[in-house]
C-alpha cells in the first residue's frame, strides 16, 4: 500500500469530533473512516531508539471509501488479533468486510510509488475503536455468551434451549424489583402473586410449580428488599428508568439496560443477576454486559465525566444482595468491541474461528452441539469424542438451508438500518413508520402500573399492523429519547400503542423487528435434524405425503357453505397421514376451509392446534372458529400479541373465570 502525497498545509484541515474526543486527551483529526476492506496485514517495521535499533510490529488495514477514496489505517498493538484474522480470510470474502475506524490522526504523507494508486494515512490514537460490519447491531447480551466462546453465540442461535423454572423465575425477580424501585410503598408479596399468576403459561412449559417458583424467587426478593432498605434516598424513584432501550450503529451495539437512575449529571446503571457472584466477584460474562452499556452510552455522546457508574446486583447471596462497583474504562470498551468484531465476522462471513480446545473445549455444556455442527458445516471440530456421524444427504440439505436462513436474517437486520440510514421523512413514505399529529391520552398499564398505554392521532399510510413491535421516540429513534413497545389498535387516523416506558413528548413510531423469527426457523432446522426418517424425508421431499383411501365417517354440516373444491380439501385433510398443503391467493376462502378441517376434527374427538406464522393471522382462524360457535379454544401467546377481542380466551383470563 502507498501513502498519498500531501504536503503538511494541505493536510492542515479542521479538526473534526467524535464521541471519543471525551474520553482522549488527544483529539482527533479525523473522526472516523469507513469503507470496504481491500487488504490486512501485520507489518514489522524498524525504528530507532537511543543508538539502537528496535523492531516493531504495526497491524495495517486498507479500505476503499464509498466514493472511491483509498485509506490506510495503521492500527495500534490491540488490533493485532483482528487484523491477523482479517488477514486469513479469503480474497473473495475479504471483498464482503465492511470496516468503520473512529478517532484518527492524519498520518505523514509520502509520494506514490509509479504506478500504483494513492492512499490517504490516517493513524489510529490509543483510543481508536475499530467496528466490523457497523450496520449489524449485536445485542449486548450475545457478546457474554462469546466471551468463553466464539462458537457459542452460534450455537446458541443454531439449538434450541430447553424451558426452564431459571428463566421464568429470573423475569419475576427482575419485574418485582422494577416495580419496587419505582414505588417503594409497593408490597412484595402481592407483586409476587400477581406476577406468579400472570406466569401460568410459562409456568406450565417450564414443567414448575407457582408454589416451587415462589419457594425459589422469595429468598432474592427479601435479599434486594435488604440491600434497597439500605440504599436510603439515593435511589429516588422518580428518577428511575427501566429497561430503557439503546441503538449505537456507531458501534454496532444495542441493548436493554436493566436501570438506568438520572438527576442531572448524576447517573448510576445497574445491572441485576440472580445468582452468586462466583469465587472472583464480578464474574467476568457479567461484567462484559456492563463494559457493553458504557460503550453504548458512550456512544450516545455522554461524555466521560457523564458516563454513569455502574453496579453489579447480585440476588443470590444470603441476607442482602451484594453491589460490585464497575467504573467506566476505555479499555474495557476497547475490550468489548474486540469481541463484538469476532462475532460480527462469523455472522458476516459463516466462518467460525478455530475452538479453542484443552479445558475449555472440555468443559465447555456446548460441546456435543459444537462436534455436531461442526461435522455439518465443516468447521474445525473440537476435541473429544466425534458425533454420529450424518449421512451425506442430511449433511447437504441442513447445510443448504442453514446458509439460506443465515442469509435470510442479514436481510432482516438490513431492515433496521433505515432508522439511521433514512430520514424520518422517508421512513414515513416507505411505510415502515407514522408521524404523530397529536397525543390524545396516555395511562398507566392495568397490567403494569409503570409501562404505558398511549393513544395518538396520526395520518397512517403505512404498513404497521396490531401487534408488531416498534419504536417510540421524539423524533429520532437512535440518537433521542425513545422507548420500545408494541401496537395494540390501528386505524387511518388513530394508534394505540403499549410501551415499557414513559416518554416526554412522542412525535414518531418506527418499526423494529426483532430476529426472533428466524432464530426460532433456525431451531426449527436442529429439530428436524433429529427428527424421525420418515418426518426428515417429507421435509426433503423424498417421498409424498401418504392418504387413507376412504374418507372417514364426517358429519357434512362441515362443508356446508363450500364450494367443490373447498369441500374436497376438508375430505382430503381427514385422509391425510402426513401433511395437506392446501394453497390459493387471497380471497379464495382458505379461512373457510381452515375452519371447516377444525369442527370436522373437533367432531371426531381431537385436539386441534392451529399456529401462523403471524400474530394476525392466527387471531383471523380464531375469529371464524369463534363466528361458528366454536368458543372451546385458548389463545396463547402474551396480551399484546393477539387481537383485542379474542384476548378474553388466553389461558390466564379463562383461569381467572
């Protein structure tokens, strides 16, 4: 790579700012440069010092600005591991890595070699951040399951995790403590009743008890009760917000912080974990949680000074919960970014770095999963004991849609970066949000005194429907104030919408679509890997779907109201051993038949189960079935996620009949 020629004046420009000029006694001259990777490697250079000379070694990265401009970045010694990686890749992925470098210093010109195509120096300060495929936002949460392991966020994505009391009884301790710091004349108990009742679904799939979850969860209440006790006044209520949501794309973060406690210039974070500290309190996953949120406020352009100290909560210690101070450090935040560019590599690439092996391969409650995708996908496998071995057709076809369902949730994630990439304006003309003219009424949540429920005039041409997740903000979902929740009712020209938080002065709504789709496609994908044959077959298209000969006995009041083809589908769907796939565009009456193949089964003594793959249409299947006098059905699924009027069938309001 040669350096551009340019003489000192010319490069003599204003010095531009950036978020990290608060942090640095030396501030930039070149806030930051991005652009696509065009090469990456590990330099070892000669210096002088005091008579003798000493070798060094300088990790180089070059990327080709959007329009056209080639830039050289000498990194400093704590790039090293991820330019060396960056190095490896092969050329034709290379090409694919897109790199963001913040807090430069204009490097020293020198002429251009003949021939070869000028570049602009710019030299990394020891505060610079270096941030891969900046437009992909990980959660703060993934970067703790990769500390121990690169491989484990993937695999955590790839298999699905089995329900359990831990997580039921975490939501429960985190919710009461919420409530607690935001009205401490709030009784424990009855928040535990309520919550333990309001928990009965998760209750049931977890395979608990409310009386063994209540038993688990009253030990942690008491000890955070102890600790807020001795907290005094210096956790005003008024000043406490939860769950407050944080995009960064200058760093390719987001994250929920548990609380966050303001007034003024005095700000504290706390973070709460219901276990024990470990024998080197704070164990280091959560702290990574921690250094996240500092670099995501950072982000924000807090300043240093401003950034909130930080607490480690834990709830399992005996008597009172036990605080671990976290101060704000850059290098910590240098620390985080290191691993959040491991794993934005492997989500932009599909190359997983080698395992580590010894006792962390062997201690490692992935490690049966890692073996087995690593026979699947061909990655290096760790070692131990090799998994049985597939054949190569399952191998082949899990591959073939692991990649396509990969390339599926980038394009998903791609949807989220038009709340940094397009104007409020445009936005609103794609469809994707809704200017608020007018906030006609805001109330606390009869479920939940302290998330909101508000109602807004709009002039709605957008694609929003109820219960799909957005983004309340005053104006700019990313750099503002802004909360996250969920639509309940949608009309042209009013909205009703449920949030976790309060929010000033709500002039906007975006849509923002969680991958939780595709993660759930993904386990999906693992399950039929361990399927039977003959399910695994069906799915690869193997062999057809096997039919009785004869129809069974059916009362025809079922297909009354339908046509010949409609009421052949309802015969066929009481034939069918494996599956019916019955298609046709809108209009043609498939809620019909849907609801015909349901009574049909009903009548013949089975249980029916109905899913969609959204929200409206399950409730539209439901609303037929209810029309037709069926009204011995069960909504599942959380409040805001189904229709007003068939939220009197979920499961928690018919325990409450």
């Amino acid at each position: 790579m040669t350096n551009v020629y340019q003489d000192a004046d010319a490069a003599s420009e204003a010095a531009p700012q950036c978020f990290l000029c608060a942090y640095s006694t030396q501030p930039c001259q070149i806030a930051s440069v991005e652009g696509t990777l065009i090469g990456a490697r590990v330099e070892q250079r000669q210096s002088a010092q005091t008579g003798h000379t000493r070798a060094r070694t300088v990790p180089v990265i070059g990327l080709v600005t959007d329009d056209g401009e080639r830039v050289r970045v000498n990194l400093g010694p704590e790039h090293m591991s991820l330019v060396s990686r960056l190095e490896s890749l092969p050329s034709e992925i290379r090409g694919s890595v897109r790199l963001r470098v913040w807090h430069l210093a204009q490097g020293k010109a020198n002429p251009p070699a003949p021939g070869q195509d000028p570049f602009r120096v710019a030299l990394a300060l020891p505060e610079s951040l270096v941030v891969v495929a900046p437009d992909l936002l990980l959660n703060i949460t993934d970067l703790s399951q990769g500390d121990y392991c690169v491989r484990q966020e993937v695999l955590r994505e790839m298999f699905p995790g089995a329900h359990g009391g831990a997580a039921v009884r975490g939501t429960l301790i985190h919710n009461i403590f919420k409530e607690r710091l935001k009205d401490p004349t709030a009784a424990t108990e009855k928040l535990l009743t309520d919550g333990l009742h309001a928990a009965v679904l998760a209750l049931a799939e977890a395979g608990t008890s409310e009386n063994e979850v209540r038993a688990e969860v009253t030990p942690h209440l008491a000890a955070l009760d102890a600790w807020y006790t001795h907290q005094g006044d210096t956790l005003a209520p008024q000043h406490v917000r939860a769950e407050s949501f944080l995009l960064a794309p200058e760093l390719g973060l987001k994250g929920r912080l548990d609380i966050l406690w303001a007034d003024g210039e005095d700000r504290r974070l706390l973070e709460l974990k219901t276990g024990k500290p470990g024998n080197e309190p704070p164990k280091l996953e959560h702290r990574w949680q921690v250094y996240g949120y500092h670099a995501l406020l950072a982000a924000r352009g807090t300043g240093a000074q401003r950034l909130p100290s930080a607490t480690l909560l834990y709830s399992g210690t005996p008597a009172t919960a036990t605080a671990y101070g976290i101060p704000p450090k850059l290098h910590d935040m240098q620390r985080v970014m290191a691993l959040r560019n491991e794993l934005a590599l492997v989500r932009v690439t599909g190359r997983v770095p080698a395992p580590p092996g010894g006792n962390k391969c062997a201690r490692c409650m992935l490690h049966p999963r890692c073996a087995e995708a690593s026979a699947l996908l061909g990655w290096e496998a760790p070692p131990g004991d090799a998994p049985p071995r597939q054949d190569d057709r399952t191998a082949k076809w899990f591959r073939h849609w692991w990649t396509l369902q990969r390339l599926e949730g980038r394009a998903a994630e791609a949807q989220t970066h038009a709340l940094w990439q397009q104007s409020a304006d445009e936005r609103v003309a794609a469809g994707s949000a809704i200017r608020l003219t007018e906030t006609l009424g805001m109330r606390p949540d009869d479920r939940n005194r302290h998330e909101w429920i508000y109602t807004f005039r709009c002039a709605n041409a957008s694609e929003l429907r109820e219960g799909d997740e957005v983004l309340l903000s005053e104006g700019d979902p990313v750099t503002g104030q802004v909360v996250s929740g969920a639509i309940l009712r949608i009309s042209n020209d009013r909205l009703e919408v449920w949030a976790r938080e309060q929010i000033d002065h709500p002039t906007l709504l975006d849509r923002y679509t969680a991958d939780v789709m595709n993660r759930r496609m993904q386990h999906n994908l693992t399950r039929w890997l361990h399927g039977d044959p003959q399910r695994q077959k069906l799915v690869r298209g193997e062999v057809t779907p096997r039919f009785d000969h004869d129809a069974p006995p059916f009362n025809l009041e079922a297909t009354r109201g339908l046509n010949a083809e409609q009421a052949d589908a309802v015969v066929r769907a009481l034939t069918m051993k494996d599956y019916l796939l019955i298609q046709g565009p809108p209009g043609t009456g498939k809620t019909n038949v849907i609801a015909a193949i349901t009574q049909a089964l009903l009548a013949r003594g089975y249980r029916v189960a109905l899913v969609a793959y959204t929200n409206q249409a399950t409730d539209t299947m439901l609303r037929r079935l209810i029309h037709n006098g069926v009204t011995n059905v069960v909504r599942l699924g959380h409040e805001l996620s189904a229709a007003p009027e068939v939220r009197d069938y979920r499961l928690l309001p018919l325990t409450r009949a």
